[in-house]
C-alpha cells in the first residue's frame, strides 16, 4: 500500500514540475493556430500593409489581445473603408485609420517593432 502513495506523490510531483512546460508548449502551439487563421484574413494583410511582422505581432502581446482583435476584425462594420486603405497602396502606411477598431493596437506594436530596428 505505501508503494502506491509513493507512486501517487511521485506522479503529483512530476506532472505539477511538467505543468509550465506543458503550458509553453501549449500557447505555443496556440499562436501557431493564430498564425494560421490570421495570415489569410483583413487583420493579416492589414499587418502586412503597415509592414509588421507576423511573428513579431503573435509574440509580442498576450494571445487574448490578439484574440480579441481578430474578433474586432471579423465583426467590422467599416469593411469598406478597410479595403479601400488595403487597396490603395498610394496611401501611406503609417496613415491613422480612426475607422480601425484595432488601429491602436496594431501601431503600438508596429512602434515597437520600429523601435527595435533603429536601436539595433
């Protein structure tokens, strides 16, 4: 009997020192399946136009910021407007777009992106 309770205690131990890699593991693996549904959409070639990099915009803020602007973006009321500017490569890319629900957002991180390149 006393075998088993070691057993037992032995398993807790282990699995509660493999829980922060299984969470690594797990967010990471999460923003792969960001990755994967926000190359093709708006709020991806709406990255691309402002010149962020994807990998640099999954990893730089939570995934439930990033979460939510995909929710922001897929339940736009200003579609138009957003593919007018996609369009448009005349317009600039560090426009403000007040129209963007995730316009903060993304040039807070296309700041810091920025700012890495000119520090380096």
């Amino acid at each position: 009997m006393r075998i088993m309770e070691r057993v037992r205690d032995n398993s807790r131990l282990f699995g509660f020192l493999l829980a922060p890699v299984r969470a690594l593991f797990s967010s990471c693996c999460f923003r792969c399946e960001l990755k994967k549904s926000i190359a093709p959409s708006r709020l991806g070639k709406m990255l691309t136009r402002k010149g962020i990099d994807l990998q640099y915009y999954l990893y730089s803020q939570p995934p439930a910021d990033i979460v939510k602007q995909i929710h922001n973006c897929n339940h736009c009321h200003s579609l138009d407007q957003c593919d007018c500017y996609l369009d448009n490569k005349d317009m600039d890319s560090i426009i403000d777009l007040s129209f963007c629900r995730n316009n903060n957002a993304i040039m807070k991180v296309k700041n810091l992106q920025d700012s890495l390149y000119v520090n380096n």
